[in-house]
C-alpha cells in the first residue's frame, strides 16, 4: 500500500518521509524532487518561466507515475492535492496521511524560508501572514480528505515516531 504525505509547504512531507522510509525500509519518492530531475529546473523556476498551471499538471502527472512501488512513501508538494482531483486519486491509489500542524507554526516557520517557496517569494511583512492564512484555509478542506491526520508537535524525533507507528499501522 502507498502512502502520500501530504499537507501545507513546510510541514515536513520530505524531511519525515525520507526519514521514515529509511527506517521501514521502503522507497521513497519525492513528487518535487522528481519535477525538478525531469525538467532540469527548480520548482521556483518552473513557476517563474511556465507559469502555476503548468507546474500543477507536471505534479498531477508525476503523481500518476508514483505508483512503481506498491509499497512506498510519497512526499506530496502542499498545494498538489488541491488540483486535477489529485486527492481523489490518491486516496483511491494508497492512504493519505495529513501531516498537520497549527497555522501560527506554519506561518512563523515560513517567515525564516519564503525564499524556495514559489508563492510566498515576492510577497513581503504582514503581507506573507496573510498570504499563508489564505491559502491554508482554501486548502485545508482537501487536506482533511486524508485518511489519517497526524497532529505534529515540532519535535523531530517525536514526529518521525508517530509517522513510524502511522505507517506500521497501515503496512
């Protein structure tokens, strides 16, 4: 069974995925990091030459291709369940597990790292804040499609742990 990580930019879906997939022994994949080995561009560059929508149908069809390994860790990009009905997909191809965490977190977190995110890049003070807050409650209804929601805590290997115990659960 596949299991897509997903949740808003900066939550962690590729630091604990890779981690947990080392631990359990099973392949990971990346769905940016595979946009990025396929196009020879960074993600920021993608949105900046083609533009959101291209990026959006290269991550529904880098999704698509997720599904080598029947037994895997996929790290989803924050905005990717949103479009093409890619949570649909993904909850009928695997289970998707919602990693959490609470808004101020998120946005104080995104303050120190706007720089590789591609929508939070030109947008400066109060502005980002209120950036953020919008586009997590326009996607936190898809987020709460996952079958399972981790609430993270913000300690590493406590994270790592319930993400551990979350895929034990399913495999």
């Amino acid at each position: 069974m596949r299991i897509y990580l997903i949740g808003f930019m900066g939550s962690g879906k590729t630091t604990l995925g890779k981690q947990a997939a080392d631990v359990l022994e099973v392949p990971f994949f990346d769905t940016d990091s595979a946009i990025e080995s396929r196009t020879e561009k960074s993600i920021s560059e993608i949105f900046e030459i083609f533009g959101e929508a291209h990026f959006r149908n290269l991550e529904t069809e880098t999704l698509n291709q997720s599904t080598s390994n029947s037994k895997s860790i996929i790290a989803t990009g924050g905005g990717l369940p949103c479009f093409n009905g890619n949570m649909a997909w993904m909850n009928r191809e695997g289970i998707t597990i919602y990693l959490q965490w609470p808004d101020e977190v998120l946005v104080k977190h995104l303050e120190n790292h706007r720089g590789d995110r591609p929508l939070l890049k030109r947008i400066n003070g109060s502005d980002r804040k209120e950036t953020v807050l919008e586009l997590l409650q326009i996607r936190k209804p898809f987020y709460e499609q996952a079958a399972i929601t981790l609430e993270m805590k913000g300690v590493v290997e406590n994270d790592l742990k319930l993400l551990e115990k979350a895929c034990k659960y399913i495999w």
